[in-house]
C-alpha cells in the first residue's frame, strides 16, 4: 500500500516538473536563443536538441524515482534522416519517449497546445506542425521529410482507447503515399496498462510500469502506389497499418 501511495505522488511530481520544465523553456531558454541564434534553421534544430535532451532526462528521472522502466529495441534503425515514422499510441508518454530518442525530430501538434502556457515555449521554438494547417498539413509534412526531417505521427491520431482497439486515419498513409516515403513502424507496449485515453493520472496500476519501445524494419510504400491512385494507395495502406498494428499488438500482448 505504501509502494502505491509513493507512486500517486511520484506521478504526480512528474506531471508537476513538465509543466514547470515547459514553462522554463519558453519563458528562459527559448527566448535566449532567439537572441543568440539569429539564423531560422539553426534555432529550430538547437530547440529540437533542447527538447530530446530534456525529455531523455525527464523519462530518466521518473525511471530513478520508481514511476517507471523503459526498454528500447532496434534504436540503430533511428539513426537515419527523413524518415516517417509511425506509432501506436498506447499512452500519454508516448510523443516524450520518441522524441527523447529520435534526433531532428519533427511532429503534428493540436492548435490548443500553441496556446497552452506550459508547451507554447517548446511548440512554437521548435517549429512543429500545426495540425489547423487544413488542405496544407500533408504538404508541410511533405517538405519536412524532404529536408531531412524525421517525421513522428501517430496515425490513431489520439490515444487507443482503454479496450485497446486501434483505429487508423487515413491522413498518415496520404503522407506516405503522396510523398513517396517509406515507413518506419514503432511499436510502443504499456505493462501494465496506463496512462491511455481517458484515465485520470493517479489511478496508477499495482506495479510500476514497463514502456517497451520495439522499431521495426521499414515497410515499403511502392506495393501500394503502383498501378492506384492516391486515394486508392492511401486506402489500401491504412488498411494495411491498420492490420499490422493489431496483430503487432496483439501477438505481443
């Protein structure tokens, strides 16, 4: 009982120390580098640099404080440039892991979190993609592949719900399609389950709980666009995520 009551406030620290690490940031950091560094490009790569170091420390000390573990498979296949990555999104934490272990990462973020007080700052320095972009979202993720960006998307386009079944959009294969890119898979685990769609933070499950992080071996988008339309080669291909991700999920549960 005492373990529990440990981790309610442990957690609850951790959320406390990420808003107040995002506040520094956008309030301290950034804006010193915008000072310092004069050249666009160069800020947006030193504030993406800021944000991995930051989050790799963040998921550190809660792994230190007995919140949780991580285990990570195939990192060396993170170690390229421009590449797409797409997730399951079992948690809250899984955009902090990511992007605590993918360098020059680039993403999709909700319009509300650039008016948030405690992610502006970080959202905003490290010129991530707003999703209110409309018609122009694909293409901007597009052009951010195209200079050698890595682009993290969550095709659920939220967390999976507490029963665990995944559902894809279709926005993350028309990005694929159209951009000619191949797929990096992530699968991510939660053991046991938290954190996901709807859970209140301090409902923390019996024991401290494992985030596994597996990267799978590209899939190639080419089997899906020749001889179809794009509307065709995304369909298809989110059948196919769709699918793949599930079996990936279950076969692992």
């Amino acid at each position: 009982m005492l373990d529990r009551y440990w981790r309610i406030l442990v957690t609850g620290l951790s959320f406390v120390v990420f808003g107040v690490g995002g506040i520094v940031l956008g309030l301290i950091v950034f804006p010193v580098m915008n000072l310092a560094i004069r050249d666009r490009q160069r800020r947006i790569n030193a504030a993406r640099t800021v944000i991995r170091c930051a989050f790799r420390i963040y998921i550190d000390m809660m792994r230190v404080i007995g919140v949780l573990r991580y285990e990570v498979r195939g990192l060396e296949k993170l170690e390229r440039g421009g590449m797409l990555i797409l997730a399951n999104h079992p948690t809250l934490l899984d955009t902090v892991f990511l992007m605590a272990f993918v360098k020059n990462a680039d993403c999709i973020v909700k319009g509300a979190l650039w008016n948030n007080p405690f992610t502006r700052g970080p959202v905003r320095g490290a010129g991530y993609i707003n999703n209110e972009g409309g018609a122009e979202l694909v293409d901007d993720c597009i052009a951010s592949l195209e200079s050698g960006n890595n682009l993290i998307i969550f095709p659920e386009g939220t967390r999976t719900p507490k029963n665990g079944v995944i559902s894809m959009k279709r926005g993350a294969a028309n990005i694929a399609v159209r951009g000619g890119r191949d797929i990096t898979p992530v699968l991510l685990q939660c053991d046991p389950p938290t954190l996901h769609k709807g859970e209140k933070w301090w409902r923390v499950p019996s024991r401290r709980f494992l985030i596994q992080i597996d990267v799978q071996d590209d899939l190639a988008v080419a089997r899906f666009t020749e001889g179809a339309s794009d509307v065709m080669a995304a369909r298809q291909l989110t059948d196919f995520l769709q699918n793949y991700f599930a079996g990936k999920c279950q076969s692992n549960a």
